[in-house]
C-alpha cells in the first residue's frame, strides 16, 4: 500500500512529514520525491539495520532517529504536515534468519526490533512462569492453545534446557496445537505474540498515537498501516474516541470539549496488491485529520 499511504497523507511540497517506521525506506523515497526544497522529512527506526539503509539516503531534507516512533512527542508542538506508521515487521526483517522473527527458517530465538537493548525471546523464555506464558500467547497471539502451548514450553525446558532457536520452538508450539486454519502454520499465532511482547509493540503504538495529538499540525494527516486485529482495533478506538466531542459527567454544564480528529475512512489493499505481496491480505489503513483544536 505504497502509493495508497503517500497518498493519502496529501503531501503539501513545503510540509515537513514524519515516516514513524522507517524499514527499509520505501514510504520515506516516495515522500521525499513529492517534497520541495522547502520540505522536510523526519523518520524513526528502532532497527539498527533500517538505520544502516537510511544512511543511503543523502538528501539534505532527511534525518533518521534511531529511537521508537513512541518517542514522536519529543519533536516540536504542531511541527508535522502529516504522520505516517506502517506497522509491525518488515519482509527483510522476516526474510534474515538471524533476527529470530519467522519460524520458516531457523536461527536465534531473538525477535527484538533493536538488538541492542533488551531481553530476547530465548532469554525471556528460560524462565517465565507457566502464567506468564499462558497470559502473552493469549492475549497478543490470541492463541486459544495458549496454556497447552506454555506448559509445552515448559516441559521442554524441564527435559532439555532452554528453548535457542526458531526450529525448536515451532517444533514445540506444534506438539501443542492440533488445530489451525488452512494454510497457517500451527506457530503462527505464538511467533506473533512473543514478538509483539518482547517489543512492547502495542504500548508503544499507544504511546505513538497519543504523541501524534501534539505533533500535528491543524488540518495535517494521521495515516496507520496495521497488520492484525490487535493493532487496528488500538488505531480505530484511537480515532474513533477523538473524532467526536467529549463531555466531562462529572460538569454537566460544562462546555463540551472539542474532537481533536476527524475520521476519513480506512482502506484495504487491493487484489494487484495482496497478488503481488501476499503479505499485504491482512493491511488495514485508517486516515484521520486533525482538527484546530489545542492538544
């Protein structure tokens, strides 16, 4: 959903715009070639490999931020034209064994979006409890495996150690699930969960979204590309509780105050997309405007 993305952020040539989720930079060139001289382009990255890419990128109108977009609120009040968050994992992330991300081939059980900082999934695992296990692959994987797959986990552990590679804990989470939709591997749900934990994904999606209030300029462009039901319902309940007039119960004469969004739609890719990027068939973008109204 490239151009559909860069699109609609309604790119103003002299806008300064801010690309949340750097990648591998596709977003950040397409924005760039809209920009005038008088444009800006500020994207974040928690991946020191995204941050390597963006180096590529000589333009004097960009700069990368090797931090998470939950630290958007850090930039200047009503400085962007519009924000851009893909969510979620990238394909090259995907793709590289050594990351740890996708259960198709082996490598480390890291999953950690900056390698630099944090616990890795192999680390967390050696000796998080059964409930601890049960609550992440429920609740972020919405496995309904979860406990049988934890207490797997666990007696794995118990008979040969701690749990090293991706192959290992496929072949574990598989034991447990006996069940799972056509074509969906049995590890699917749980790679998800421990990845979007391990990374605080939805907390910082959160943190993100709030900081976008401050950020945005009146009448600039909030534009959200989620992956899975957890994220969009976060994106839509976002949207949808500042596109409308809040009334405090507790002052019932009080005057109202205003929405800070105005919601435009969402959109889902197309079938030339998801034939040409399979990975796309579960993308949904939300649009939203911000108002005149005061964060």
């Amino acid at each position: 959903m490239l151009n559909e993305a860069v699109e609609a952020l309604q790119i103003k040539p002299d806008g300064h715009y801010i690309d949340a989720t750097f990648g591998r930079g596709g977003h950040s060139r397409l924005i760039l070639s809209k920009l005038s001289a008088g444009g800006s382009l500020t994207a974040f990255d928690k991946d020191a490999e995204a941050i390597a890419e963006a180096q590529s990128i000589t333009d004097p109108r960009f700069s990368i931020r090797h931090e998470g977009f939950n630290q958007l609120g850090a930039l200047a009040p009503s400085s962007a034209t519009g924000i851009l968050m893909d969510l979620g994992i990238s394909s090259p992330q995907i793709d590289n064994p050594a990351r740890g991300f996708s259960f198709r081939n082996d490598g480390p059980l890291d999953m950690r979006m900056d390698t630099s900082r944090g616990q890795s999934v192999a680390e967390w695992l050696a000796d998080a409890s059964i409930e601890s296990m049960t609550e992440v692959i429920r609740d972020y994987g919405e496995e309904r495996f979860a406990g049988q797959v934890a207490k797997a986990i666990d007696r794995r552990r118990q008979e040969l150690g701690p749990l090293r590679t991706t192959a290992e804990l496929a072949e574990v989470v598989a034991s447990a699930v006996k069940t799972r939709e056509p074509g969906k591997d049995p590890a699917t749900r749980t790679f998800q969960a421990f990845r979007i934990f391990i990374n605080a994904e939805l907390e910082e999606l959160q943190q993100a979204l709030e900081a976008s209030l401050k950020v945005l300029q009146p009448g600039g462009r909030l534009v959200v590309i989620s992956f899975h039901s957890l994220e969009d319902r976060i994106v839509k309940q976002f949207i949808a509780e500042h596109s409308r007039d809040v009334f405090d119960r507790r002052a019932p004469f009080a005057e109202p105050k205003p929405m800070r969004l105005k919601a435009l739609g969402r959109v889902k890719p197309s079938e030339a997309e998801v034939a040409g990027n399979p990975r796309s068939r579960s993308a949904m973008m939300r649009i939203a405007e911000r108002t005149g109204v005061a964060a």
